[in-house]
C-alpha cells in the first residue's frame, strides 16, 4: 500500500490540475465574443447588386488569459488600466457598479458582465456626465463590450457610450455584444470616426430625453459596421438610428419602434453601401428612413446635391409600416428595394430625383415620385 501512495498522490494531483484548466477554459469561453452569422440571402444579393465592392467588418482581438475581477464598489477604472497594459479580461460580477464618474475606455481590453439582466452599470445620483468615454487620442483598438447593461437616469447631457476618433489616427474593431444602454439623457452610444464597429444582440432604447438631437445610436463619419439582432426603439424626443457619412453598413434583424420623430436618417458625404435586412420600422411621428441631400455644414440652406445623399442603398425584406411617412429620399441612387413591405399613414416612399428599383415588394399607400422640389409635400419639411 505505501509504494501506492506517490502514484495515487501523482493522479489525484493530475486530476486537479485538470479540473481547475477545465474551469478556467469555461470560464474564458464565456468572455470571448461570439461571431455573427449573415444570412445567406444577404450575401447572394450583394454579390449580384454590388459584385465585391461591400467591404465587412473586421473583428477584434481578445487577450482572455489575465482576467481581473471586479465586484461592486471596487474602482472600474483601475481594472481598466490595469488589463489594457498587456490586454486582458475585465470581469464586472453580478449587481449595480455605481459610476461616480466618467470611465475611459482604453484597448486590448474585454469588458464582460454576468449578463445584462444580473450586472447593471448605473449612473450615479450625482453623476451628470457620459458613462463610458474615449478621446480622439490615443487611438483605441480592440475593445469589447458584452454581456451587462449601462443605464442611465436621464440627468444632465449625458451619453451612455461616447467614442471620438479622428481622421488621422480612427479607434478601430470596436464590438458590443448582448448588451442594453438605456435612459441615458443624450445619446445612447455615439461613435465618431471609428472603423470595424460591431453590434450584436443588443438594445438601445429610451436615451436621448435631453432634446431631439439625441438618438439611440447615432454613427457619425464611421466605416465597416455590422447590427444584429438590435433594437433601437423607444427614443424619448430623437431618432432611433443615425447614420451619417457612413460606408458600408449592414444591419440585419434590427427593430426601430415608438419614436416621436423620425426612426432612421442616412445621410452626407461618404454615405454609401447601405444594406438593410429585415429591418422593421413602425409607429415614428414622422419619417421612417429618411434620407436628405443637404450639406451637414450648412443644413439649413437647400441644396440638391448627391455627394450628400446616401448611395447604393439596398432594402431586403423590411418592414416599414404604420408610420406617417416610410421613405422619404432625395437623390438617392443606384439603390435597391426588394422583398419590403410598405403600409403606412400618408406616403409609403417619397422620391425625388432618384434611382431606386422595386422588386417584389408591396406598397399600400403608394408611391410618390418627384422630378422638382416645389412638388414635395407641404407638411414634410424640407430641411432639418
């Protein structure tokens, strides 16, 4: 029996060495994302509308061996700080995080809750700023967002997300994943000059209660985003999802509901390949898709121009109804509507000066075309 016991011992050893691995490996698979499979359907009809020139997100990386926990009370940003010198795993544990004040964001960093019903980052009482913040500098690479939500309480002119990139230098494959940015009194997330953004699975709804200029989402002179599976519905006095001066866009089962004015605006220079895929639009005050041709510098002076107007646009079995307007565009061309359902108040699509070709899709109201501005209805404002 005793020349057993180092044998026994060298097992029981071994297999402890395997349970505790084994638990790590589950433990880093739950905070590694999660890639987003598009439907076959979207890529047979880019290929025959657009050949190759569609240009899809690139995901980011992930450092998922040093993992640093965070529970309730303890100081985000240094964990932060402390994952971003290597790159790393920031474990937020279930309960409320209070924020006292903003928190920067920084790279190489996977910032991943319980869940977003179990981990709630909230806004404190005294607390009237943006959640989560990046700057034009340094540039930021490589962040992830998942599984938790960030809830505002609607004070001050506060953004939920806000990320500032520059033209020189753009923060790059930034992904959210299953995640909720609610109440936030500005915008929900707002991103700037950023390349390869990734949203999965996730709500943005009830922000922007400090006025109409503030949205759910608001993309402003970014390239290469991905939305999946999210719902932008619900915003208190601005639009649900903004796209302006954005490139290559595909969002696929995504849901915009009860906005007060308009539920999608795309819009300026450098808008283009715009593809969206089962996109359900409804119950908007105004406009569902609206998509102008003025000069974002000089928005109050008409201009007819399609250097402003987004181009290439593709709507794929949407739904766009009980709105009082659906599609309003100008000059909006070599652009796409097929498979889309159409059914609201007064003008299922308004068109002027545009190239749009309908294939197999159904228009309850009707459609109207124009070729000069003094025919476009009195009560939709031309400018913004």
């Amino acid at each position: 029996m005793r020349s057993l016991f180092p044998l026994q011992k060298g097992v029981i050893l071994s297999v402890l060495i395997c349970l505790i691995s084994f638990t790590l490996m589950g433990q880093n698979s739950n905070f590694k994302i999660k890639k987003v499979k598009i439907e076959a359907e979207v890529d047979s009809i880019m290929t025959s509308k657009w050949n190759t020139n569609f240009q899809h997100v690139e995901y980011p990386k992930q450092w998922l061996e040093h993992v640093i926990t965070v529970n309730p009370g303890a100081s985000l940003q240094e964990a932060i700080d402390e994952a971003h010198k290597t790159g790393g795993v920031v474990f937020l544990t279930s309960g409320i995080h209070v924020l006292t004040e903003t928190i920067t964001l920084k790279g190489r960093v996977t910032l991943v809750g319980e869940g977003r019903e179990h981990t709630i980052i909230q806004q404190g009482p005294n607390m009237d700023t943006t959640g989560f913040n990046i700057e034009a500098e340094p540039q930021v690479t490589d962040l992830i967002i998942k599984d938790l939500t960030l809830k505002g309480s609607r004070s001050g002119k506060a953004n939920g997300i806000l990320i500032r990139g520059r033209n020189e230098s753009r923060h790059d494959r930034v992904m959210l994943q299953n995640i909720n940015v609610t109440d936030w009194s500005a915008q929900g997330v707002h991103m700037k000059r950023t390349n390869n953004i990734i949203m999965d699975n996730c709500d943005f709804q009830y922000n922007g209660s400090a006025g109409g200029l503030y949205h759910n989402v608001y993309f402003l002179y970014n390239k290469y985003i991905l939305q999946s599976d999210c719902d932008m519905s619900y915003p208190i006095k601005g639009k649900g999802n903004k796209y302006t001066s954005c490139e290559f866009v595909l969002a696929q089962r995504c849901t915009i509901k009860d906005c007060l004015g308009n539920g999608i605006q795309a819009d300026h220079e450098e808008a283009g390949y715009l593809f969206f895929h089962k996109y359900h639009v409804s119950n908007c005050g105004r406009v569902a898709l609206w998509f102008p041709c003025e000069d974002y510098y000089d928005k109050y002076t008409y201009t007819e121009n399609p250097q402003y107007a987004p181009q290439h646009v593709i709507l794929n079995r949407c739904e766009i109804i009980n709105n009082t307007w659906g599609a309003m565009w100008r000059m909006v061309n070599n652009s796409f509507v097929i498979n889309s359902s159409f059914d609201n108040k007064k003008i299922d699509m308004g068109l002027l000066k545009c190239d749009v070709t309908f294939d197999n899709s159904t228009f309850k109201q009707g459609n109207k075309i124009y070729t000069d501005v003094t025919q476009w209805p009195k009560d939709v404002e031309i400018l913004w």
